[in-house]
C-alpha cells in the first residue's frame, strides 16, 4: 500500500469512529486521533465525537481557532484534550456505560505502548503534556497521579472538566488556566496571528506532535521501511538557518534551564569550533555545573512571566522535584546501596592487585623506614630508609558519563543511585573520579558536571541528576574527551551509563570526508555510527571506553556495534557491584599491557 492510499484508509477509519459517536456524518472534524504506528484511536476518536455531540459548535470552534494561533499550539491542545475527554467521557458514560471499559484500555495501552522513537519525541518536546497525560491514565487505573511538582499537581487538578458544564463554562476555564499557568492573552493571541501571517509563519508547526489527538490540517499520513503506518505533521516553512536572535533566545533559555555556564563566551565559542564538526557543525555544546544565577532563582517562583519564563519555571521546578525523589529512594534504600559501595570497592580493590603501584626502594638516605631499625642494629646495614615513599595510588581516573535524555525518565531515581555506588566505590580506593550527564535540546548537547576528579565533598550532587530531551551520544562522547584533558592521572577510563540508542532531533550534516554527501536523521544506523566513531577517536587518544546498559533498556546489538565487548548489561541492581568490578578488572589488565 503507498502512503497516499495508507493515509486515505487511516482518515476514513478514524473519521467513520468519530461521525459514529457524534451521531453526525459528513463534516470535517477539527480533530483527529491516531497511535503512533498510525492506527485510528477508537477511545479518543470517540471523544471527539463526543464533544462534537455535546457541546456547542460555535464556541467550541472559537475556543479551537483562538488557541490554533499560539506559538505553544502543540500544548495547548494537549492541555485541553486532557480537559475534554474528562467532561465528554462523564458527559456520554451515562447512556453509553461500555466507554468505561474502553476508557480503562486506553489507559492501559498508553503505559504499554513499546518506548518508540516518536515516544521519545512526544517526551522530549513536550514533557509537561507527557506528563500531565500519564497523571489521567495514572487516575483511570485507580493509582494516583504520581506528580511531584506542586505546578503541574495543580494544573492537573484543574484539568477535571465537569460533565455538568456547558461550552461556555468550558471554554472559560480554559481561557482562565491557560492565563494562570502561561500567561496566555486572547488579545494578544489576535495580534500574534496578523504577525505570523506578516511572516509568512501562518501554517508553522513543531515537526511531530506531542499528542496522539491531532489538528487535522497538519496530518501527514506515510510508511517506514517495513511498511507500517506513521503520523508526521507538516515542516515548518522556516528550514533555513536560525536567525541570530532565534540562537539567542536558545542560549538564554539552556542558560535559564540548566544553569551557568562553565566557560565564558569566548572560550565555549572556541570549545565548539573544536567539538562541533563534521556532521555535528550546526550544533552547539553547552557545559555547567547547574548553578543558577540569584536572579534566576529569584524568579522560579515570579507570577508576572511570559509562557517561555513559565516553561523554564517548569523545567527547574521538575528537576528539583526529581533530585528529592532520587534522594528518597537512596535513603529508602541505603543499606543496599551502602553494602553495594563496601562490595564494589573490594571488588575495585582486586582489580587493583594487577596494577603496578609505585616501588619502594631501600637506600643510606631519605625518609626512615622503621620496619628496617633492626637491620642497622643487627646486620651493620645502614639501608634503613626509602629514596621514595609515595602513597600507593593508581596512575589512572575514571570519568562516568549519564544518559539524561526522555528516554530515561522512568529510570531516574535507578540511575542516580548506580552512579553514587560507582563514584563512592572509586573514591574508596583512591581513584579520581568525575560524573557528568548529558541531554540535547534546541541544538545543545547539555553536558553537566556533578563533581570533579577532586570533588568528593560533591558527591551527594549526583542526586541532581534528571532526564529531559535527546541524547546526540557521538558529540556528548567528544565533549567528554574534552573534560577528561583535566585528569591528574595518565591512564583515564570512562564508563558511560546508556541505553546505546542515540536519538537527536538535529540532522546529522553531509560529511563528505566520511562519504555521506546528504543529511540523515540522528537515530538508527547513523546515530550508532556516528557514536561508534567517536569511540574510536577516544581510544586511539588513548582514553579506554566502556559502557553500562540498566536492565531491559537499549539495544545489545547496537551497544556491541559502538563498544565492542567492553560493555555490560545490569539485568538486576545486585549484580552491580561484581558486573561493574570484573569490567574495570579487564580495563585495568589492559593499563598493564
């Protein structure tokens, strides 16, 4: 089936589903409903329907139009989905009792689906929709909501649209939230409107939906490989370079979301002109130890915001609702975890026994050795001293490198203990040890500093770790080599915990020098590649490379095409200390070599 005739099929079943439950034929639904493999939805494509039934069409249409303006379209529409499926679904139930049962499988079937790439996308452009769709689905199934941040569990509450209400009430309270939480004006939506039009930006949408309820206008119905159905929506029309202004605005909102940066202006402007090349050289790379400005915290909580200060306000109100859960489930857990350092550092220990630790040599001169008194006592031997008595210390650091990228989201509180239990094993045994995490989004590949080879005051930071975004693995891996340059040892490993899935939504450009003439996407095939690549590079510098994969996450096949054997899979948390042991064994071996 070609994708004009798969996308007329997928229209019409979705379309007959929602004249069905509308009790009306014929007309052009404002809304459509389909899965992320391009199926109709049978729950939601009902709801539209249902709203089409119930509530007036005028208002409704003006409520749909005056949002449809906003430049934050894509969640404003997944903020009132979430509203209108609560009132129409109470609104139907009562002659309709079997959408009970339907209902419950959505829910079931949202926290089944297969992590896919475009899940990945869903979370990474737009997490607070994710987030508030996985707390209804959570209260579909009789769990709680599971939201931490105070904002989004007051969003959420206000999100229970009545089955009492009419299209007026309805479309009030949608106007008031979206004021409250955003900001949103209807008067300037107006004149935003006449703006877009003036620049030619009237049909401008983000590349793929954060939602699987979708503006019908921006539908576009194609097949994979394989030749399963997939739901794009239409590109913007402006492809072209980012104006300096839009690259400012990008800067400042990373600066504002994840904290300050490392370098100045000039020196991270050198960093990239050295990192950012080949088919990364429209990206940027962003280094910070978190730290926000005073004026940035001053404002986390400010009422008086724009919608982009209140999507930062999110952002930073998420990752410190995630560093307490991380937190929380350490101390829940500490006896564990502690037994895991004491195992893991004696297995570190072990390894240690085939490294060459500095000698000590007996001499007439230097610094006493008491265990040789009696030699000078009883044998006339006045090599009582040591030339050298240097603490026993491995000539070689350790960097550990997190995936922070949506993909992670459900492994967070995991992830953060497993790197703890790592760095406090490797500071136990005296080996210096560094921990960054690194994240993409708008075009930055956000690498952020936990502590530093000296830092063990620091350690506790780790606990900051939170997921958001992509993972462009082959320019984290370059950014960081570049942070391992401040290593005090000669020997450097790093270990990178990993799904070994690279998926960024910035295109990886032509490089004709590795005989790519067109662009590709940064996922599949080319993103492995390209990570596999930058391994290589590393370890021809000298830097050995490994990585860690966490239970069922990420590809065995993919992680063996950028590692090689120098990888481990940790099906269970208590098979860390010994998986993570025998690995730094057979890196260590190979210091000897």
């Amino acid at each position: 089936m070609s994708s004009t005739d798969y996308g007329i099929s997928a229209r019409r079943r979705a379309l007959n589903i929602i004249w069905t439950a509308a009790g009306e034929y014929g007309f052009k639904p404002a809304f459509m409903a389909f899965s992320q493999d391009g199926k109709p939805d049978l729950y939601m494509n009902s709801i539209i329907g249902y709203v089409r039934k119930w509530y007036d069409r005028e208002i409704m249409q003006e409520l749909f139009d005056t949002i449809g303006v906003s430049l934050m379209r894509e969640t404003f529409d997944g903020i009132l989905w979430i509203g209108l499926e609560n009132c129409a679904f109470e609104r139907e139930v009562r002659e309709r009792p079997v959408l009970t049962e339907m209902r419950l499988a959505c829910a079931e079937a949202f926290f089944e689906q297969q992590f896919t790439r475009s899940r990945q996308q869903w979370m990474a452009q737009n997490s607070l929709v994710y987030a508030l769709q996985s707390a209804r689905w959570n209260t579909v199934l009789g769990r709680g909501p599971g939201l931490v941040n105070p904002w989004e569990r007051k969003l959420f509450e206000e999100l229970t649209y009545s089955g009492e209400w009419d299209a007026r009430q309805i479309a009030e309270h949608t106007f008031q939230i979206l004021h409250r939480y955003f900001h949103f004006s209807r008067e300037r939506a107006d004149r935003t409107f006449l703006l877009r039009l003036k620049n030619g930006l009237a049909s401008f949408t983000s590349r793929v939906l954060p939602s699987r309820v979708m503006r019908t206008e921006d539908l576009i119905f194609a097949q994979d490989e394989s030749g399963n159905g997939v739901i794009t929506t239409r590109k913007s029309k402006n492809t072209g370079p980012l104006t300096a202004a839009e690259e400012e605005n990008n800067r400042i909102y990373i600066e504002s979301c994840f904290g300050l940066p490392l370098y100045t202006r000039e020196e991270s402007t050198q960093i990239e002109e050295l990192l950012c090349t080949g088919g990364h050289k429209d990206c940027h790379i962003y280094f910070t130890e978190g730290r926000q400005s005073a004026a940035e915290n001053a404002d986390i909580h400010a009422a008086d915001a724009s919608s982009s200060d209140a999507l930062i306000r999110k952002t930073i109100l998420s990752a410190q609702a995630q560093s307490e859960r991380n937190r929380i489930h350490f101390k829940e857990k500490r006896h564990f975890y502690e037994n895991c350092i004491t195992r893991l550092a004696q297995q570190i220990r072990n390894a240690l026994l085939v490294y060459p630790q500095p000698a000590k040599l007996t001499s007439r001169a230097g610094q006493i050795a008491p265990e040789q008194i009696w030699r000078a006592v009883r044998l006339n031997d006045e090599r009582i001293f040591t030339d050298r008595f240097e603490e026993e210390q491995p000539d070689f650091s350790v960097d550990l490198l997190l995936d922070a990228s949506a993909s992670r989201l459900q492994s967070q509180e995991m992830i953060a203990a497993q790197a703890y239990v790592i760095v406090r094993s490797l500071r136990l045994c005296k080996v210096p040890v560094q921990v960054c995490s690194f994240l993409s989004l708008r075009g930055y590949t956000v690498m952020r500093r936990f502590c530093g080879y000296g830092d063990s005051d620091k350690d506790k930071r780790i606990f900051d770790y939170f997921a958001a975004g992509w993972n462009r693995d082959g320019l984290a891996v370059k950014g960081a080599g570049h942070m391992m340059q401040t290593s005090p040892s000669g020997n450097r490993l790093l270990i990178i915990l990993t799904d070994a899935s690279p998926n960024d939504d910035r295109r990886l450009l032509p490089d004709r020098s590795n005989g790519h003439h067109i662009s590709r996407d940064y996922s599949g095939e080319a993103g492995v590649e390209d990570t596999a690549a930058e391994v290589r590079t590393l370890r021809k510098s000298g830097i050995q490379v490994m990585a860690i994969l966490n239970g069922e996450d990420g590809s065995t096949e993919a992680a063996r095409k950028i590692y090689g054997d120098d990888f481990v899979r940790i099906e269970n948390i208590r098979h860390l200390s010994d998986a993570v042991g025998n690995l730094l064994l057979r890196k260590i071996e190979k210091l000897t070599l």
